[in-house]
C-alpha cells in the first residue's frame, strides 16, 4: 500500500531480486531456453537475428521457427534488439538486463 505520505525505499538488490521473480514467473520455458542459448552463443559469436536462431536451434531441441517467433518475442520485451525487415544484417545483442536474467535463469537451473 502506498500512501503520499509515507516515502516506499527499496534497495537495488531488492530490485533486482524482484525483476528475476517476475521475469521467472512470466517468460514460458521456451523463452528462457531461447534466452539463456542465445547469451552463450552471443558471447563468442557477432550473429544477425537470423544467424542466431539458426544457431539456437541446433544447439537445442528448438526448432527454428520457434526460436524465429521466441527471438521476436525476447526484442518486444526489449531484451533484444538487433536487425529487422527494414534493417537487415545488424547484429543481435542482448541487452544488458537480458544478460544479467540469462545468467541468473543459468544459475538456476
């Protein structure tokens, strides 16, 4: 309950620990198989979107398709960006929170 009288603080830690609860809780199994294969691939490899779910797909029991529509998803929620129809060939990056939730999601399991 919020009031405008009284002052709501929390920690970062806190925060973090919140946004890792929600982010747990919300993204299907899939997501976070597609999320965690494309933080390890992204490490090493400078991959387009397209690259990448080719990629996640053979190193998972994904299919591509799947990846395709999971990757669209994962940059709707803005963990990822990279190219797109009117803007072919960028590279896929995770954004930094998406990096930090796939570590934590790798950590856990």
């Amino acid at each position: 309950m919020f009031s405008s009288d009284r002052k709501v603080y929390t920690t970062f830690s806190n925060l973090v620990a919140s946004f890792f609860r929600l982010a747990e809780s919300r993204l299907s199994s899939t997501q976070k198989t597609v999320l965690t294969q494309s933080h390890k691939l992204l490490k090493f490899h400078n991959l387009t979107v397209t690259a990448l779910a080719d990629l996640v797909s053979r190193s998972s029991s994904v299919p591509y398709s799947t990846v395709k529509w999971n990757l669209h998803s994962l940059k709707e929620m803005g963990l990822l960006t990279g190219g797109d129809m009117s803007s072919k060939g960028e590279r896929a990056e995770l954004t930094p929170e998406a990096q930090l939730l796939a570590d934590y999601l790798m950590n856990e399991q």
